[in-house]
C-alpha cells in the first residue's frame, strides 16, 4: 500500500514539475522580421480616401435571392478604378473575368519563381430598407466626414481592392519591379458564394498551371479584446474556413380536418427532428486550427489559464469543456447545427399534407457535406422526412494552411509592421463564415485571410451593418501593409 502510494505521488510530481517547466519555457515567439527594408512609399492619405469614397458610391449589391444585380454599378466600378489607378492600368493586364470580376497580373521579372495572389471584392451586401434612418451618413453616398470614409464596403471589402489598388499605384510610381508575378482577384459575388466571380478565376490560374507561393484574403481582423482573457491588440489571422451546407428537411403526412388527427402529423414529425437535431450536437474536439490557435494565444494569458493552454497534453478534455460553454468558442470546435426557416400550413384548422424546415450547419475540418448530411439522416431516424441541400450546394471546409515557413513568417512581418513599436501578436485561427479563398484551398496549403485595418470599439458590427466606415489613417494603414507584403514576399 505504502509502496502505491509512493508512487502515485511520484507521479503526480512529475506531472506537476512537467506542467510547470512547459509552462515557465512558455514564450512568446519573436517578431517576424522582414528579409529586407521595403521601400518608404509617400501616401496621400486624403487622395487615396476620396478614391475610396468613390468606388462606395457604386451599389455593387449582390442579392442572396439570386434576384438581378445592377451590372452598370459594377461596370461604373470598373471605369473609376481605371480612371484612379493611371500608372497601374498602364503596367498590369487587366482581363474581366465571368463579365464582372477583374483579374489584374503583374509579370515579374523571374518567371521561376511562385506568384503572389491578393483577393478581393468588387460587391457589397444589400442594406436593409428600415435601417436608413440609423445612418450617419447614406450607405452609397460615399462621404468623407470626420475623418472617417463612410458607406458600404468600406470595411467589406471595397477597402481591400482599393488599398491593394493603391499600393501597386505608389510602388510603380516608386520605380518598384516585382521578381515575382503578383495576381490582383476581385471577384462580383462573394456575398452570395463567389461562384461565378472567384470560383472562375482560380479554375483559370490553376488552368495555366499557377501555384502561388501565398494567397491571401479577407477574413481575420487586428484590434483590442478580440480573443477571451487577452486585452491588448493582437492580429488573427485565419488559416482555414467552415464549410457549409443549408437542409431543408420535408415532412409529410396524411392532411385532413384538425379535429381528427392521426398518429403522425407533418409538423409534429418535422418538430421532432429539428428537436432531434438540436438535441443531438455535432461532438466537439479542440484540433486543428482551433487547438492551433489556443497554443499561440497561451503566452499572452494570465498565468492561471497559461498554465492550462501550455500543457493542453493532460488538460484538454477540461479546456475544452470550459471552451463548449461559450458559443463563440464552441463553434470554432464542431459542426454548428442552425435552425434558420419554418413553413408549414395555410389555415388554423387544418392538418398541413407537408411540412418543411431549413437548417443551417457551418461544418468544422474532418467533415464533409456528404458526412452532414448523412448524420443528419442518422439521428432524424424518419424515412418520411425529406432531407436535401437547399440548392444542391454545399461547400466543404477549407483545407488548413501551414503556420511554418517563409510565406506565414513574411505575412507574420507584414502584419507586425503595422504598429513596429508595438507588433501585434498573430494568431492563426478557423474563420467561421466564408471567403473566396476557399476555393485555393485544394491546390495550395498556404491561404491566409486577413484584412490589416485595425479594428476600434464596434467597428465589428458595423461589417454588414450600420454606419460602415473606415479611418483615413488606419485606410493609408492597409495600402503601407500591401506594400510591405509585395516587397517581402519578393524578398529571396
């Protein structure tokens, strides 16, 4: 007995003595350093603002009811950047791609070497009607007041065409040649799934055999309070995205008069499986990106919660424990199931023939449209439901790209180039909602999202929401991060 107990101790100390000397050689990495001086660019701050002021007044609206857009918008779009960006329009190709999306190619001068792609987009998400009145300034009116530029786009993602625009403009004006060739996308329909505008330029890169030493995209953001526990500004950056698929589960059964219902009717059927659904959760686990992500954010919590992240080897079955009781937390650790849409029914007194329920499901890495659905099929457990995609797409989640190597340090550079005295962290995490580089994903492992503006107090809801604006200098922020990228990545 004396001789198990010894033992036990025994180990319990060196459990304890190897949790507290990983988390005591737990530091945080140095700041990425660029392999060379980027050329100092002269920006007009002012100048660049009135640009982007200008391409808001466009309404490049895409619609998620697939209903017509205002094509002349865009194409009002493309003549104001060509108009703005003189030396750039001179010096790259510009081919329209899918009638709307622009593909611009700068040749370098080393036709060896992997290209750079930088990805953007041309549209905006509609404003909704009764949120008019809430707004500083109109949503297309493109104004610069306050030393904001408002409208819709200047955060997503009219901000990241132009400040990219702007960037390739100051360095051609600088006598700047890239070594390697750099693609500009900027794709018409990334709010309703970049199908025809993205999709078609990669499937035309990949064509002409293009394997990008980088790809990046919107998707992470900088700023305060980001992430639970840590306060000071950091940079997530994200290096894979949820994929995604809509169900509609239809319901039927015999209808009839209320008064005489059977054992089985349509929308007791149809609640029963969304109940199910809801009952039965996607499972959790703390892997891939998000378990990426927890390590890099470990050397910047309080010593109570470091000492969990820096030995996640014995304690991640209660980190993520802790972790399931946030929603935001656990989403980024499974399939998220969502109810979105009900319809059923055409009077109070009578039994509907059919019943019907749109669910959403956000899928995690390691699974597959094919494996939702037929794990939604499992637990439904009801041959007389209907499940099928919405529209017969779905998107799988995004392959994870790589946190080592040259192409994550020279982002890493960029990034903490932003604010030199003070570099942000850059943690890798899984963006939950969508881009276009999602359609990289099969053919590089080195797509990165992450759109330099750094993010003040509600600045956040305003993407997709009301009184959308940028700062004239955190604008100038973005085109001196674009810049800092191009040199690097060109750097040998």
């Amino acid at each position: 007995m004396n001789r198990l107990l010894i033992f036990v101790l025994a180990v319990v100390v060196a459990i304890l003595s190897t949790m507290a000397v990983r988390t005591v050689l737990l530091q945080a990495p140095a700041a990425a350093i660029s392999a060379g001086t980027p050329t100092a660019l002269a920006i007009d701050s002012q100048g660049a603002a009135e640009r982007l002021a200008g391409a808001v007044r466009f309404p490049t609206v895409s619609l998620t009811s697939g209903g017509p857009i205002d094509t002349a918008a865009f194409r009002g779009l493309h003549a104001h950047l060509q108009t703005s960006f003189p030396r750039l329009h001179e010096t790259l190709t510009r081919d329209t791609v899918s009638s709307l999306s622009l593909l611009y190619t700068w040749q370098g001068s080393d036709a060896t070497l992997n290209p750079l792609v930088i990805m953007g987009h041309l549209d905006v998400v509609p404003v909704p009607e009764p949120s008019l009145g809430e707004w500083t300034h109109l949503p297309f009116a493109g104004d610069v007041a306050d030393g904001f530029v408002w409208g819709r786009g200047t955060l997503d993602d009219k901000v990241t065409v132009l400040a990219v625009l702007e960037a390739v403009e100051a360095l051609i004006n600088s006598g700047y040649t890239p070594r390697r060739t750099i693609y500009l996308t900027f794709g018409h329909d990334e709010e309703v799934g970049g199908r025809y505008g993205a999709r078609a330029i990669v499937d035309r890169l990949v064509a002409q055999g293009v394997k990008p030493e980088m790809v990046l995209d919107e998707g992470g953001f900088m700023g305060a309070g980001l992430l639970p526990g840590i306060a000071r500004r950091l940079a997530i950056v994200g290096i894979a995205e949820k994929g995604y698929v809509s169900l509609r589960l239809t319901s039927t059964a015999e209808g009839g008069h209320s008064s005489m219902p059977g054992t089985r009717t349509a929308v007791g059927a149809l609640a029963r499986a969304v109940t199910a659904l809801e009952a039965n959760p996607f499972p959790f686990a703390l892997e891939g990106p998000t378990r990426n992500m927890i390590e890099a954010m470990a050397p910047y919590l309080p010593v109570g919660q470091r000492v969990a992240m820096a030995n996640l080897w014995i304690t991640s079955p209660w980190v993520q424990r802790a972790l399931e009781k946030n929603p935001m937390s656990a989403a980024l650790m499974h399939t998220t199931t969502s109810p979105t849409m009900l319809a059923a029914g055409i009077k109070d007194n009578v039994l509907p023939p059919e019943a019907s329920a749109v669910v959403n499901f956000r899928i995690a890495p390691g699974e597959t449209v094919e494996s939702v659905i037929a794990r939604v099929t499992q637990v439904i457990g009801d041959s007389l439901i209907h499940i099928a995609p919405i529209d017969s797409v779905g998107v799988g989640p995004s392959a994870v790209s790589s946190v080592e190597g040259r192409a994550w340090n020279v982002l890493s550079a960029a990034v903490q180039g932003i604010s030199p005295s003070d570099p942000p962290p850059v943690i890798p995490y899984l963006v939950m909602g969508g881009t276009d580089a999602k359609y990289w994903g099969p053919h590089s492992d080195k797509v990165y999202r992450f759109l330099p503006i750094p993010l003040g107090d509600g600045d956040r809801a305003r993407v997709h929401g009301v009184n959308e604006r940028v700062s004239i200098p955190d604008f100038a922020t973005s085109v001196s991060f674009f810049a800092r990228l191009i040199q690097g990545i060109d750097q040998r």
